[in-house]
C-alpha cells in the first residue's frame, strides 16, 4: 500500500460508466436514475470516458445500486460485466500481457497498486499470499467499500482480473465487521 494513504478522492468515469452500462442492461436504468439527487445523474449520466468524478458522486452511484435490490449473484455479476467493459481502457498493458501468455496471478499482485491508481485516486490496495493459489485483498480509506453493492461488484472485477492468467478464480468478502471504508477479500484461483 502507498505510505502515507489519502481517503479515495476520485472514481475513473471509466468505472462508473461500465458500472451504468450493467445496470441499464438489466433493464433497471430508469429505477436507478430516479433515485439519484439530479445534480448527481447529470454527472453520471453525462461523463465522458477517462475522465475523474468526485468520490461522493461515485458513491451516490453506488448507494442507488444498493436500493435497487439486485440479488447478490447479479451484483457480482454487474462487477464482472464493468471488469470486462473497461480492462482495455484502464489494463491495456495487462491485457496483451495476459494475451502474450506465461504469466500466472503472482506475476501481477505486486503491481495491483498501480492498476488502482489508474481508477481510483485516493485508497489503497494490498495483495497478501495466504496459500499456493490464494491471497487476501484488502481496501482501505476506501468510502465506496461501505456500499454493499460495490463490495460485491468488486467481487467480481477482482475475478475477472484474474481470471486474465487463471482457469478459474473464485472471490468472497471476508465474513463479520469491518471498519468504514475498508474490506477484505479472499481470492483463490485454480
């Protein structure tokens, strides 16, 4: 993690429009418009790619996602479906690393810091080895991780990541409390 830590200032449009693209997908765009404040929508709706948007704007994205009642699959799913959406734009260079072949997660986890940092400004990751093929992850000064929407799309962002050099990967969100704007992840892959 970076030393000292900065609470996350800015989202990447870049996210939040892939983020949008998911949710209008599964048919609830009108529901999840009419529920933000309009100064809100009008940034959201109307970002352009590449571009940063203020944490408590991004937030406010997230904490419509919450009202919405997605079951917990479908979020994950969304979070896999922006993953997909954005990995060229934000992960150029990991993506035709990935395409190259030869690389495995390990090869990647030490730069996972770096990837934030082109989506996120402020916060902070860190990847933890906990066994052959698993690690844990761990976000902090983070305020999107206090909506339970976006822990579980990162659920499945973080798969798709990587499942870029595995099989398979399998993430869950570490189970009891957890502090304000931190979580924790268990990822494993085969």
């Amino acid at each position: 993690m970076p030393s000292p830590i900065a609470p996350a200032r800015h989202a990447r449009s870049t996210i939040l429009i892939g983020s949008i693209a998911s949710v209008r997908t599964a048919g609830r765009f009108d529901e999840y418009a009419a529920r933000l404040l309009p100064a809100d929508r009008e940034v959201l709706v109307g970002a352009v790619a590449g571009s940063w948007i203020p944490i408590d704007v991004a937030f406010a994205h997230y904490q419509a996602c919450d009202t919405l009642g997605f079951p917990v699959d479908q979020q994950v799913a969304n979070g896999r479906a922006t993953f997909d959406k954005t990995r060229g734009t934000l992960l150029g260079t990991l993506v035709r690393m990935a395409k190259a072949g030869g690389m495995t997660p390990w090869s990647v986890f030490p730069y996972w810091q770096r990837f934030w940092e082109r989506g996120y400004d402020g916060g902070g990751v860190r990847v933890t080895k906990v066994g052959h093929k698993e690690v844990r992850v761990e976000l902090v000064s983070f305020r999107l991780a206090d909506s339970r929407y976006f822990r579980n799309a990162l659920r499945g962002l973080v798969t798709g990541l990587t499942e870029l050099f595995a099989a398979k990967a399998y993430a869950t969100e570490r189970p009891g409390p957890r502090a304000a704007g931190s979580t924790t992840l268990r990822l494993q892959w085969a």
